[in-house]
C-alpha cells in the first residue's frame, strides 16, 4: 500500500469505529482539552510521521473528546446527522478536491451543482430563476443574501455601494422581528450596517405584522431590508409570511427569509403551511447540515435576482477562466472553496422528493412525542406551541432548569442544551438527526425523568 492507501484506510477504519459506537455511545465527551492536548503531544516533531501513523494519532486522541454530535440522541443544537449517502459524498469532495468556483475549470461540479439548483428550488416551491450559492453555513448564507439586499436597496436610491461604498451613502434600514437568530445581527455586522431595528413578535417568537406595517409607515422609496423568519430557534414557529411580505413590499423593502432549519418545512405537503406566501421574498437562507443533514460546511443562500447576486459577490482577474452563463464564485464571498453540493445532490438523490417530506414529518413526529413525554415528568412544564421540531421545557425555577440540563449531561443518555426564552432558563430540544427513532426519544425522555428526579431529590 502507498501512503496515501494506507492513510485512507485507517481513517476508513476508524471512522467504522466511531460509527459501531454511536447507537450505546454517551453522548457527551468524557475527556477534557487538556488530556486530548497532552495526548496529541505539545512539541512539533522534527521529521516526518508516516501518514497512517498520523491519522491513528489524531483518532486515538481525541476520541475520549468527542461529542456524539451524530448520535441519535444529541438534541442540542439543530445539526441533524450525516446521511450515509452525504458522507459519502463528502469524503469524495475531499479526495477529488476540486475547487469548485469556475464552471469550465470544474465540469464535474458545476453538473451536479446545477442539478442541484434546479432540485432545491423545485423542492422549496422557489422561484426557478433564483440564484443558488453554497456557503459554509447558515451565518455565511445571511451574510450572502443581505449583501445583495444592501446593495440593490441602496443601488434603487441611486448609491453605487460596490464603487462609492458606504460612506455617505443613504441610511439603510434594516427591520428585524424581536426573536430573530442572532446570525442575522451578525452578518449585518459584517455587511457595516449596524443594529436592526426590532419588531414585536408573539409569544412564540412570530413577529408582529400590525407592528412592521407600523415601523414601515415611513419607509417608502428609502432603502429598507425586512428580514422574517422561518423556524424560531426556541419556539420552532413561523412568520406569517404571507401578510408580512405583502406589508414590506408595498413600502419598496427587500424582504429576506432566514431559514437555517425551517426552509424545509416546504418540502412536505404536511408543513408547508407554515411557509404559506414566503415564496413571494427576496431572498432565503437555509443550511443543508440541519434539516437536510450534511455534513457540516454546507450552507445554502438563495436570491430571486441573479444579477443582484452578482453584483455583490463577483469580482474580475485577468486569469480566470470565466464561463458566459455565469460561474459559481459570483454567488458566493469566497473564491477557494470545496465541491460544496456534491454531498446535497448525494442526500436529495438517496432520499427523493417522498424520503425529504418524510423526514421532515418524522421530526415533527418526535418533537411532538417530546412534547407529550415530558407533560408526564412530575414538574415539567412544555413553554413552546410545539408545531415543528423544537421543545422548550422548564422545570419551575431557573435553578433547578440549570440543575436539571447539568443531571441530564452527567447522565450522559442524551445531550439536550440548556437556554434562556422569555427570560426563563430552557431545557432546548432540537430534533434534526435522520437515525433518530421513537426508540431513541423513549430513552431520553427516561434520561430527562432520571434527572429531574435526582435534581428534585
């Protein structure tokens, strides 16, 4: 064997494993920094390793740090799983290596990429013409569609960002509901245009469109981005999408749609009410490691104007090799970048339009077994209208909440987060792993049970 057979096969083997332990594995990590550092070794060798060598190193060190993040019972974050069919994928990524951001350079890519587009807004009920770029994560894809937001807004009232930039220019306003994800007030960091103005929204996190159509009273004909949301991160709830798009188009505002995990929702004829009129926006972000569970680097930003997109991400030089119809480094910040749709075309063609609906479905399902579990912990209380995959539980004070997720991580079953909604500590559930079954939801239902036993007691 060569040195790269042999590197390849021990990672191939250590990766089957990590696999054969998931389904007993605890879930949380059961070594801290320090003992994965001092067993990867501090001192930088002098000559070299073989690479086989290398790759058993770094699987036997930090195997005692990792978190079974793929685990059928990690409910932490909304991160979902690899599917096979996307790992897959995603290990071919990185032995093809191909960096995929000119359409003639890469033929292989840019073919599955655009098969990929065309499957995505089909699937997303999107608008066929829409731009698609991938992005590394829902972050990146916020970022991606604000800032062609910004600068068609700001183009509309006669300011070239791309050659003046912002200075001087008119004030860009950017309305957000009062439970948007913090991302979105993240990427408009980045973009220079500061704290969004807040809306009011429900007690689920819904904004309020009585209340936009108030702040946009006087907003006509100024640049102005109304950013909504599908999927609260606590709540699971959707914007009222329809009436709030109707509201800021008629005041002339780019509406965006941040959509990490609940763009999926359109996907089944079972939850695509929840997304009833998100089709008429601008713009929508999702992120394939969530819902549609890939691996991780793998968001996705959609535009309905190409030519905005591509006026904000394209840059020129004398060597690229450009491609009339247009290249893949126009729709997103990045030139270098890895064969991003490979493992989404890989997950959508295993999957088919039935098996993403279905999936989206059974999460649904679970989170709602979540929800009827938990009414039957003594002191459990469910905060959230339970209509996706999130479920907030509060165990009285934020005390015994606290005690409760610490108990429940010691316990090591299952990893559920702890947070903070309507100023209550949470315990968060976030259902989002395909492997996940009824089974799994039962066993961290009895963890959850054990520790607030054990925190009462």
């Amino acid at each position: 064997m060569n040195e790269t057979d042999a590197a390849l096969a021990r990672a191939h083997a250590n990766a089957l494993t990590w696999f054969d332990t998931l389904p007993e594995r605890a879930v949380p990590a059961r070594a801290p920094v320090a003992e994965v550092t001092a067993a990867l070794g501090t001192d930088l060798p002098d000559g070299p390793t073989p690479a086989a060598g290398v790759v058993d190193l770094l699987a036997t060190a930090c195997e005692p740090g990792l978190v079974a993040m793929g685990s059928p019972r990690f409910f932490g974050f909304v991160i979902g799983g690899a599917h096979p069919a996307a790992l897959g994928a995603d290990w071919l990524a990185s032995a093809w290596d191909q960096n995929s951001f000119l359409r003639q350079v890469t033929p292989a890519h840019s073919a599955v990429e655009d098969v990929t587009r065309g499957w995505l807004l089909d699937l997303l009920g999107l608008p066929a013409e829409a731009a698609v770029g991938f992005v590394t994560g829902a972050t990146m894809s916020n970022f991606t569609c604000l800032a062609a937001a910004r600068d068609a807004v700001l183009r509309r009232a006669g300011w070239d960002v791309g050659t003046a930039g912002l200075t001087g220019s008119p004030r860009v306003r950017v309305l957000v509901g009062r439970e948007r994800h913090d991302t979105v007030d993240l990427a408009l960091r980045y973009l220079g245009l500061g704290t969004p103005e807040v809306v009011d929204a429900d007690d689920q996190g819904r904004i309020d469109v009585t209340a936009l159509e108030a702040a946009l009273a006087d907003a006509v004909g100024g640049p102005v981005v109304v950013v909504l949301q599908a999927g609260n991160v606590h709540s699971g709830a959707f914007d009222p999408f329809a009436e709030a798009v109707a509201v800021a188009h008629r005041a002339g505002a780019w509406v965006h749609v941040d959509g990490a995990f609940g763009l999926f929702a359109a996907a089944s004829p079972a939850t695509r009410d929840r997304v009833r009129g998100y089709e008429d926006a601008d713009s929508w972000t999702t992120d394939a490691h969530k819902t549609l569970n890939v691996p991780y680097d793998c968001g996705i930003a959609i535009v309905r104007d190409r030519a905005a997109l591509r006026s904000a991400m394209s840059m020129a030089g004398d060597y690229l090799i450009t491609d009339e119809g247009g290249d893949q480094f126009e729709t997103v910040p990045e030139s270098s970048r890895r064969a991003r749709a490979l493992p989404v075309w890989a997950v959508l063609r295993a999957l088919g339009r039935d098996g993403v609906a279905d999936l989206v479905e059974r999460f649904c399902a679970l989170a709602a077994q979540f929800r009827d579990g938990v009414a039957e912990i003594p002191g459990a209380e469910v905060l959230n209208d339970v209509e996706f995959t999130q479920v907030c539980v509060a165990f009285g004070s934020d005390e015994l909440t606290q005690a409760v997720v610490r108990a429940l991580l010691e316990d090591g079953t299952a990893w559920m987060s702890g947070s903070r909604w309507h100023d209550r500590a949470v315990v968060r559930i976030a259902v989002s792993n395909w492997s996940t079954t009824a089974e799994d939801v039962r066993r961290s239902l009895d963890a959850l049970r054990r520790a607030a036993a054990a925190t009462a007691g």
